[in-house]
C-alpha cells in the first residue's frame, strides 16, 4: 500500500491563480478610481494592491488544499493519479513476484483517489466482479477513510488467501508496510 499527500506538485497552479487574482483586483480597483470614485490613489498604491491579493492567492492556493484542489481540472488530477500509481507499481517491482500475484493499493490524499492494481496473476485468479466490488467500495463509500482502505486490503485479503493457499516455502517478495510518496 502507498500512501501519497499528492500524485503531482501541480508546480505554477497557485502562482498562476495569484497572477491572475493580481490582475483582477489592480483592473478592478483601476477601473473604479476611473469611473467611480475619483479618490485620486497613486497608481503605485493600485499596484501594491493588487501584488498584495496575488500573493494572498498564491499562499493560500499553496496551503489550503480544498482550493488548490479547486484549482487543478479533474482531469488533471485523475491523470496524475495514474502516472504516480503506474510508477510505484514499476518502481517497487510489484509485478515480478513469483506468481504475480501482488496488488498494489494506492491512496493519494489531495486528489481524493484509490487505485487497486492488481499485478496479472491476481487478474486471472480472482473474478474482475470481486475486484471492482473491493474497488467501488474503497472509492464511493462513506464513512471513515482509514476503515475504508483497512476494509479494502481485508477484503484483498481474502479474495486472494483462496487463491493463492500459503505454502511452507513461501517468502515475502514485497514489503508488508504501508509507504508514504511524496511527489
């Protein structure tokens, strides 16, 4: 199982989103010192006001992951889900098991999203039906997060304990330990 914050830096989202907020708010400002009220700001001041918003934006689109979330396209983050968990699954060499029968369970925090990528020997052993049942539970069910991955890799494990009997030569190929990835 990994663990990842997020699957992507998402690098210049919230500089863009600052850049943009800035524009905003110095045209804005701009336009009401021109049309509406004539208070007579120093153009300076309309400047710093507006390199002032930007910089709010760009730090609470940084910290804040609810909008940074807002800020990134499903797409985008759904896409940056499965180039992380295809990664990991090459990287750990999830798929050079013995009897390839490993599953990799990915969890990324920011994106909202679990992948189950069950290596080629799980695919054929273990109904599809069985999988998708563990999947759409771990990814549509409500509730607590932590019950719902410790569900899912219960349920991984039974599916796959008939499957796959316990043999006295068995050796652990992967690590039992849940990762975390940052990206």
């Amino acid at each position: 199982m990994v663990l990842a914050p997020a699957s992507d830096r998402y690098e210049g989202r919230a500089l863009k989103a600052g850049a943009l907020a800035a524009l905003v708010v110095f045209a804005a400002v701009y336009l009401v010192n021109l049309y509406g009220f004539d208070t007579g700001s120093d153009p300076g001041w309309l400047l710093l006001e507006g390199v002032g918003a930007g910089a709010l934006v760009t730090l609470l689109a940084a910290r804040w992951a609810a909008l940074r979330r807002l800020l990134i396209p499903r797409w985008r983050r759904h896409d940056a889900v499965q180039n992380a968990a295809n990664a990991v699954f090459t990287e750990e060499n999830v798929s050079l098991t013995k009897d390839r029968n490993a599953v990799l369970l990915y969890v990324s925090v920011l994106e909202g999203e679990a992948l189950l990528m069950p290596d080629i020997g799980v695919t054929r052993k273990v109904p599809e039906a069985k999988l998708g049942e563990i999947h759409s539970k771990l990814t549509h069910a409500t509730g607590n997060a932590t019950q719902l991955v410790c569900d899912a890799i219960k349920a991984l494990g039974e599916c796959c304990k008939d499957c796959y009997p316990r043999a006295d030569d068995d050796q652990n190929e992967l690590m039992d330990r849940p990762q975390i990835r940052l990206p």
